[in-house]
C-alpha cells in the first residue's frame, strides 16, 4: 500500500512537464497523508493541467463520503474488475508528483518509518486515477478526488512490504496520460514495479506518524537506538 509520502519539489515539477501548482493553495509537505487536498496532473484536450484533489477516491457513484480513506490506494491486479476503477483506468489517469514515500518495518512491538527514493531525492510521479464527485445531499459540494495505484513490491520494498506505489519511470509518464490510450491490455505494460537498483531507502524520524507533523527535518536519515540495517 502507500498511506504516506512527500511532495516538496514544486519548481522541479514545473521544469519537468512545464505545469505549476495552483499558486497560494499549496505548501511543502513532507508528511501527505489520505484525506489532504494534493497536486495531481492530468490531461484535458491534450494539455497539461495541475489541480489540487483530495486523496482519497470517490466514484461519481458513491453515495457519500465515508468511503474515500479506504480508497486511497487501487491494486492494479483488479482494476479492470472492479466498478469504481475500470472506467477510470481507460479515461482518468493521472499523475501524482512526489520525491520520497514511506512504509513502516515491524521491530517488536513498535514500526519505523522507512523512506523511500528515486535516484537520490529526485522528483518522480505516482501513477494514478481521478474522479469528480457531486455530494448526493448538497449539489453544490464538487470534489476532484485521486487515487494511487499499487503494485506488487519490488527487491527493495518486499523487505519491509507487500505492495508498493506504482511509480512511473521517466520515459513513460507523459505516455501514461495519453487520452488516446484506451486498449485495457496496452494500459497493463504499465503496471510494473520500478526498479529497484533506482531506489534507495534509510530509516526516518518516528515523528511521521503523526499526520501534524510536517517539517524537512522529517525527510533526512534517522539512527534508531541499536539500529539494524536494512540491507
């Protein structure tokens, strides 16, 4: 699964696909966590849009809003299958930029944080699905909600869990937003753990687990008290 990551890198973002954030509407967050308003790129009449959508998935069918924390996460074994993904997946991709995501280790009675990165702290894109919900009982509360999709954990991440976001290498993210692409079985290529020898991981501040805590500080290596390694 993915219930945690972080987004710092805005001017990156914009050199790297040429869109911003939604100027004043958003800050450094090294800390996201379900339920907050996160940046999200997709594409509408083939140009590159940056809005800001709660993650946490709302099908334009959902009858109200309870739902949307489970849904932060879509496997992407299933979604062809199930109702409130698969016509998402053929017309709703998108991207959701990030520079790090964490998993939690089991160590006795306690978890630690691992973070995870792509070469080095660069920036990378989640692959990931959208909707717009219209609040059944109050017409004028319209949300744009997101989605990330996981996958089964590369060499990397299976040591600490059995699912990973799904990121996006480089060459195919702008691909994966493709309006043309519809065909169920070419979308599945992209459904395909990163590699891991582009990855790296490190023990982090035991302060990210709580979803108020957002500082840079949260980022950097953490040395836990008789720490052993992930390697």
């Amino acid at each position: 699964m993915c219930g945690r990551y972080s987004f710092a890198q805005e001017e990156a973002l914009a050199k790297r696909i040429k869109v911003k954030v939604p100027a004043g509407k958003w800050r450094a967050d090294y800390n996201v966590s379900p339920m907050k308003q996160v940046p999200v790129v997709r594409k509408i009449n083939q140009a590159l849009h940056c809005d800001l959508m709660q993650w946490g998935l709302l099908p334009a069918f959902s009858g109200d809003e309870k739902s949307a924390v489970k849904m932060m996460n879509a496997r992407s074994e299933t979604l062809g299958e199930k109702p409130a993904f698969r016509n998402l997946i053929q017309a709703n991709r998108c991207l959701i930029p990030a520079d790090g995501f964490y998993e939690f280790e089991k160590h006795g009675k306690t978890k630690r944080p691992v973070r995870y990165e792509v070469n080095g702290t660069e920036l990378f894109f989640f692959a990931g699905l959208y909707s717009l919900w219209t609040n059944p009982s109050n017409p004028n509360d319209r949300r744009l909600t997101c989605t990330v999709i996981t996958t089964e954990p590369n060499s990397l991440v299976s040591k600490v869990h059995d699912r990973m976001p799904l990121i996006l290498p480089p060459e195919t993210e702008i691909s994966w937003l493709d309006e043309n692409l519809k065909d169920y079985q070419s979308i599945r290529s992209f459904l395909v753990p990163f590699p891991a020898e582009r990855m790296r991981s490190f023990y982090v501040h035991p302060d990210i687990n709580k979803t108020s805590c957002n500082a840079p500080e949260l980022i950097q290596p953490y040395h836990y008290p008789e720490e052993w390694t992930l390697f």
